[in-house]
C-alpha cells in the first residue's frame, strides 16, 4: 500500500519528516555529484593546469548567479507563508514575479558577466596558459548564467509547492546529461574546458528551463502555478530581503574561494589552488546533507509559522535539531574516512599533490562537525521571515570570520592557518547562532509548544 502524501499542513513525526526532507538533500547531493564529474572530467583528461584554473574562475559566475538563490529562498518563505494564511491565488502571483524577475535579471547579469570574466581571472592572479582556460571556461558559465539562476529558483520551489520528488526528478535530469555529456566531450570528443563548460550550460538548460512547462500546466497537482506576473516592488524587496542571507551566504563563499585561492597560491603555488579544489568538489557532498535538510524543511516552518500554529513549530525545531546533531557527527566521521579515497580519484596522478590534498582535507573537515547548526539556523530564520538575523548569522559564518581567520591565520600557522580557518569561522558563528535561538523565542514562539 503506498504511504499517503505528505502535505505542509501535517503534523511530523521524525519518519514523516525525513520523509519530507530526503527528496531535497537528494537533489543537493545529486548536484554536487555531477558538479564533481566536471572536476574530474577535467583533471583527468585535461591537467592539473586546466583543472587549477576552472576552479579559480568558478567563484566569479558562482557569485553573479546568486541573486537565484536570493529569490528562491526569500520567496518561497512569502509564498509558504501565503499558502499558510489560505490565499492560494496570492501565492501564485507572488510566484510568478519571483520568477519572471529571476529570469529577466539573469539575463542582464549574463551580459555583464561575460565582460568580466578575463578581468577578474588575471585579478585573481591566473596567468598564461592558466589564464586562458579560466577565460574560455568562465564565459560560457557566465553565457548560462539564466538558466543557472532559475535552476536554484525552482529547488526551492518544488518544495513550498508539496513536489519535492518532482524536483529531486528535475535534478537528476540535469545531473545525467551533464555527466554523460562531460564524459563525452571531454573524455571521449577531448573539448578540453569549453566541452566541461557547454555540459554544464545544457545541463542546467534541462534543470532551469523545463520545470517553467509543468509549473505553466493549470492541470498539474501543485499547490502552485506560474501565470500573468503582476509588478509588486513591496514583495520583491520583501524576498530580497528574506532571502538576503542566502544570497550572503553565495557572495560569501565565492569572496572567501577567492582569499583562499589567493592565499594557496602565494603558500603551495599551483598545487595549492588544485588542492583546494578538490576539497571543495568533496565538501559539496557533505555540505548538500546538511543545506539539503535545511532548504527541504524550511517551507514546513513558514506554512505553520503562517498558520500561527507555535506547537508545530516547537515540534519541527526541537526534532530540527537532534536530527543535525546527529548528522554532524556521522558527516565528520564520515568524511575522516573517505578522504584518502576521494583525494586519489582526482589526483592520484601527482603523488605530492595527492599527499598534500589529503592532509589539508582531514584539517578541513572538521568545520563538518559545526557547521549544520549554523545552516540550519540560517534556513530556519528566513523561513520564519526574519531575514535580518538570517543574514547575520551567514554573513558572520561565512564571509567576516572567514576572512578574518584566512589573513591572521596563515600569519602564525602558514599554510595550516589556511585549512583551519573554516572550522574557526564556524566555532564563531555557532555562539551567535545559539544566542538567536533563545534571543529570538521571544517573537516567533517556536521554543514552547504554545504561546
């Protein structure tokens, strides 16, 4: 007999809830898997070289691109929300203007980023033949740029729309094509960086266009629909603003790639910037479980925060956070373990790259082990619609304590410094986290099972 639909109205047991939330994490890490097939693709059939510089440039369209997850998660939180209060034409009105202003700003964004590409390679410090595949590579991720915005808008759409299996269908769709195409044209056909980039720009063809044609179908069973979008100026800043601490948390993580690579070539030279690709190709994966339950839970916070229903709220936060307990410490043993494994998959080739990738991953990962609270708290708040203390909290962990570990550090550890900085951004964002939590209860109610 199959388990009946799980609807944002339900009560959650910790069944019903993972229930909910796996379908989201699955689409993290099934986009950070494919994501990690470019970096191989790369690295094995085009060189260290190729491989060093893709991973210099990636921050650039990375950081352009993050208006999509701005509007993604600031209004999928004004829609559940909406949802919540029973107005279902409402909430698709304010849908649509998400994504048609989604679309339209990614499209002007693409034009300037294309422009900047090869200033901004040189800037970081890349040079000669590391230059020009940063260059080819970047201008046509930036040329995509579209299509990479509305594929962030609508994973957090499927969401707040009850369909999370739909997107994490819509995911695995784009994730196949760009990791079969990325074997064809880099492996087999040798397109060298432009084969990985035109991959990637089809695969998020397929992850950004065709969820449009299911959301226009009136047909469909969605809880929301794409129609004539109506200008509200109020609801669009209302998003950006709800959603200002995911968009910290991209613009943060592409500035803070940045220092690091800056950093990593000034310590280890090109091995370093390679190094730190590597690191980062494999934290994906282990950061998707941690974004992927706070991006698939979220949406359960916003529709009962809507319906003013404290009780459901004290249920998913107090459970929220066992369950990330939890996670960080299999995460952190975890990845402990297959460190070695993962390292030699990208550069077994280059045993001094390989020894040091390995140790600076095992430094690495142990931010793993706080860094789901500050996730998760980040998520939790823009879901209730308090983006200010959202976007305090991912500014605090991701860029300021960041960039304070990664120049003081590497002053008295060297290149050590460098891999620990994260887990000290972490350990300082976690206090103010923590001190949100309690702080906080005394406007939104979620820490008592009634108000």
């Amino acid at each position: 007999m199959s388990k009946q639909k799980i609807q944002l109205s339900d009560h959650f047991d910790y069944s019903r809830l993972l229930r909910f939330v796996l379908p989201c994490i699955g689409t993290m890490l099934f986009t950070s898997i494919y994501g990690i097939v470019d970096g191989l693709c790369v690295s094995n059939f085009v060189g260290k070289t190729a491989f060093a510089a893709v991973n210099l440039i990636m921050p650039v369209p990375m950081l352009v691109g993050s208006v999509g997850f701005m509007l993604g998660t600031g209004g999928s939180a004004i829609v559940g929300i909406t949802l919540g209060e029973g107005d279902r034409e409402k909430a698709d009105r304010y849908f649509s203007l998400f994504v048609w202003t989604g679309l339209i700003l990614g499209i002007v964004l693409s034009a300037v980023g294309v422009l900047i590409v090869r200033p901004a390679a040189a800037l970081l410090g890349a040079e000669g033949e590391m230059l020009d595949y940063a260059v080819r590579y970047g201008r046509l991720l930036m040329i995509c740029l579209p299509f990479f915005i509305l594929q962030n808008l609508f994973q957090s759409f499927f969401v707040t729309a009850e369909k999370p299996h739909l997107g994490f269908a819509f995911t695995v769709a784009a994730g196949v094509t760009n990791m079969v195409l990325d074997v064809v044209l880099v492996g087999m056909l040798h397109g060298g960086v432009e084969g990985a980039a035109i991959a990637t720009f089809i695969s998020q063809a397929v992850g950004g266009v065709l969820p449009v044609f299911y959301f226009l179908n009136k047909r469909s069973t969605s809880s929301i629909h794409l129609g004539r979008a109506q200008w509200n100026g109020g609801v669009i800043r209302s998003a950006c603003i709800n959603g200002s601490s995911e968009l910290m948390t991209n613009l943060s993580m592409s500035l803070v790639n940045i220092l690091y690579n800056y950093q990593l070539l000034r310590f280890a030279g090109e091995n370093g910037v390679a190094a730190y690709g590597v690191i980062m190709y494999a934290a994906f994966l282990f950061v998707a479980v941690f974004v992927g339950y706070a991006v698939g839970s979220a949406p359960i916070v916003s529709y009962h925060y809507g319906a003013r229903n404290h009780a459901e709220l004290n249920n998913l936060y107090s459970k929220s956070l066992r369950l990330i307990g939890v996670i960080a410490v299999v995460m952190t043993a975890l990845s402990m373990l297959v460190i070695p494994y993962v390292a030699r998959i990208f550069v077994g080739y280059d045993a001094e790259l390989l020894a040091l990738t390995s140790h600076a991953f095992r430094v690495y990962a142990l931010n793993f082990f706080l860094m789901g609270f500050n996730v998760y708290g980040s998520s939790f708040f823009t879901a209730l619609g308090d983006g200010v203390t959202s976007a305090l909290i991912s500014f605090l962990r991701t860029l300021l304590f960041q960039l304070l570990a990664l120049i003081f550090l590497p002053m008295v550890l060297g290149i050590e410094g460098v891999w620990l900085a994260v887990t000290a951004a972490e350990a300082g964002a976690l206090c103010v986290t923590v001190l949100m939590f309690i702080t906080k209860d005394n406007v939104f109610h979620y820490r008592k099972a009634s108000c």
